[in-house]
C-alpha cells in the first residue's frame, strides 16, 4: 500500500539517507531505529507529505502520494514530534478540533471513551495547560482510538513520556488497527513487541 | 469546502475567547496611539479635523501588524501548521478560515472602535460614515496581506521586525485610499471611487493572497 523510491533527503547541506526504498503491504509495521540524528523524524515527516524529499517519490496504492493531495491525507494520520495540543482549549476540544481536521466528527461520548481509553476520564474538560507532558501526549494518542477508519498511520515517538499502562494500551491500540489491515510506520527508542503482526525494521545509520 | 473553513473560524474563535487579553492589548494600542496625537499637537480644532483620517488609519495599520505574529506563530511553535498542513482539507480552506477569524477579532472590532476616535478628532458625520466604510472595505485587505508576511516570516530570527519591514509597505495603497476616502467626505467631495478601489483591493487580495500564503506556509515547514 505504501511504498518508497529511491527516497534521499537533505538537512543542512548533509545528505541523511539516499536510495532509501521499500514497500509495505496490508497489516505491516515498519519500525524506524537508528541513532539522533540520523533522519528518523525528516523520513516520517516526507512519508506524511510535510517535508519534500531531496529525491525520490512516495506512493500510496500505486499513485504519487505528493499529486494525490487530499486524497492521500484523508488516509493519513500523522502524530508528529510536536503534539499539537493547545494549551486553552481542554481534552475534549483539542480531540475534537484535531479530528476536525482529518475530516471526523464523531458524537461527543466517543471522544470521552477515547480520552478514558488513555487514562484520561475526569480530566476532558480541565484546560491542557493544566495538564503533565505524559498526559498531553495521551491527549494526542487518544486520536488513535477513533482513527481505525484511516489505513495510514504515521507515529513519531508515540512512546516517548508515557507509563507503562498508557505505553500498553497504545500498543493494543497499534496491533489492532495493523489486524484491520492497515499500515503504521513509528519510530521509539523502546524495545517492544508487536504480537500478530508482520513487522519490517528499517535501521538509518546516521 | 465551507465547512471547513467555518469549523477553522469556529476553532480559532474559541481560542480567542480564551486569550481575551490578545485581542484586548490590540484594541487598546489602537485607543492610545489614536488619541497621543491631539496630545502632542494641541487641540486646534481645525488641524485635529485634518489630520484625523490619517492618524486613525494608521493608527489602525499598525494595531492590525501587532496582531500578526499571532496567526500563525503559535500554531507553528505547537505543531498544529503541521497538522493543518496535511488535513483532510485543502490548505487554502485553513488559511481563508484563520485569515477571517483574524478580522473577526481585530479588522471588525479596529472598525466598529474608529468613530469614537473619530469624535476626538471632530471628523463630522459624513467623513465618520467614509471612514467605517473605509476601514470595513480596508482592514479585510490587511488581515489577507499579512497573513502572506506572517507566514513568509515563520521561524525567521527577528520575525517581529521583518514581518513590519515586508508588511507595511504593502499597506501603503491600502492606507492611501482608505485616509483619503475619510478625507474626500470631509471636503464634501464625492468618495465613492476611493470605496471602489478598496473594494478592488479586497477582491483582488481574496483572490491571491491565500494562495501566496498556502504556499509561504509549505515552505516554512519544509
């Protein structure tokens, strides 16, 4: 479903990777590794369409993910190294407006079995600033649990600054989404294990 | 498509809302350089009549460039550019929605504060009636002007004083023919031709500006 050709990019004049390719059928995990810096972030944010790749070309089903547009992100769910939570609005609102934009509205009570998912009950209408690093982070996992509608999902770090219980449950989340068929593509420091699924490791070397 | 653009208007909105202060800081800056002016040049009422259009326009320029950084900054600092950047809906939806909260909570509320400014410079009824209409026809032209320099200046160092540098020039036909339309009805010449070009300053801003935006916003995140 997803595939890369011949993919290079480009930081300040340091070519990161170059003729970076592979091809990910239904139901597969591709897990990012390699060390800081060696382009784990810059590959994702080409794969969801931020950033251009220096060369090569991304292709969803077949067709150049670029010239699909909307198309493609309609498919696509991006969880990137910035949450993109807003400090004045509450769980609840920043579930609501984020899933806006990815062309979701569901009723109110799926947003609060979303954010209780994450451990969040209680907490949907206390303003994010309030919030911990980990719980913003769980505010933006919760997107996940209504997400199973998109086949693409692209997560950066999604582990990073959760407890065990959060880091378990984004897991499930993950297994179940990949058992539908979709496609993830994530990068974590953590040593986990995805049961189930077919799982391709991409190392960059830096 | 406008869906879209009412759910961003609805988002940014509420935002707002919660940071009345931002919208506040705005309107007063504009109150007070308003009214420094019939302080420093005393109040002789003839010259206050004549320079009142143009004080009040550019008192209104530079309350709308203060306002700027606030469209786009916070959204890019947080992440939520990146988001918009790859939504279910076109970029140029995003932009126009943001673009029209960001005159809903300063262009209207800089119009609707402008009579009173007026008074102080005892503008009579006539030349007040041409600058409301001026500044409704003008301050949209301002929001969709700046939000290209906002936007071109994202992440740049000192993107306070560069967004003023690129900004304020292009404001300049704006400024001319919004002033002058208040100073046409104060001469009790006829101003519609001044309205005219202001509203063919809009139609033509509406037209482009989102698109140099959309496109100023791409590259900042690349």
């Amino acid at each position: 479903m997803l595939q890369a050709e011949s993919l290079a990019c480009e930081r300040g004049g340091r070519l990161l990777f170059k003729s970076l390719a592979f091809a990910l059928a239904p139901g597969t995990l591709l897990r990012v590794a390699g060390p800081n810096g060696a382009g784990k972030t810059s590959l994702l944010r080409i794969l969801c369409g931020v950033a251009r790749p220096a060369a090569g070309r991304v292709l969803w089903a077949g067709e150049n993910a670029h010239a699909l547009g909307e198309d493609y992100t309609r498919q696509l769910l991006y969880l990137g190294h910035l949450s993109a939570i807003k400090e004045d609005f509450t769980p609840r609102e920043n579930l609501r407006f984020a899933l806006r934009l990815a062309g979701l509205e569901p009723p109110a009570e799926a947003l609060d079995q979303a954010l209780a998912r994450l451990g969040l009950a209680g907490r949907e209408d206390v303003p994010a600033r309030y919030l911990s690093q980990g719980q913003k982070r769980r505010v933006a996992l919760a997107r996940l649990a209504l997400s199973q509608t998109q086949p693409l999902w692209i997560l950066d770090e999604p582990l990073a600054a959760l407890d065990v219980d959060a880091i378990d449950t984004v897991i499930a989340l993950v297994s179940a989404h990949l058992d539908a068929g979709g496609v993830t593509v994530l990068t974590t420091h953590q040593e986990i294990e995805f049961a189930s699924a077919s799982v391709v490791r991409l190392v960059l070397a830096g | 498509m406008l869906a879209s653009i009412v759910g961003i208007i609805e988002r940014d909105l509420r935002l707002a809302f919660r940071r009345k202060g931002d919208v506040a800081q705005v309107l007063v800056f504009f109150v007070i350089v308003a009214s420094l002016f019939p302080l420093g040049t005393g109040a002789e009422p003839n010259q206050l009549r004549a320079m009142g259009p143009g004080v009040v326009w550019v008192a209104a320029l530079l309350a709308a460039l203060l306002s700027l950084n606030r469209l786009f900054a916070a959204d890019y600092a947080d992440g939520s550019l990146e988001q918009m950047l790859i939504a279910a809906q076109p970029l140029a939806a995003t932009v126009t929605g943001k673009t029209i909260a960001h005159w809903l909570t300063t262009g209207l509320p800089l119009t609707l504060l402008a009579p009173l400014l007026g008074v102080q410079y005892d503008l009579p009824a006539p030349a007040l009636g041409a600058l409301v209409a001026s500044l409704a026809l003008g301050t949209p032209v301002l929001s969709l002007i700046g939000a290209v320099g906002a936007a071109l200046t994202l992440g740049a160092r000192g993107a306070a004083v560069l967004l003023a540098l690129l900004v304020l020039p292009l404001y300049v036909p704006v400024l001319v023919f919004g002033a002058g339309a208040v100073g046409a009805a104060l001469a009790g010449l006829p101003h519609g031709a001044h309205l005219s070009l202001l509203g063919a300053f809009l139609a033509f801003s509406t037209v482009f500006a989102p698109w140099a935006t959309c496109a100023a916003l791409r590259i900042a995140l690349d």
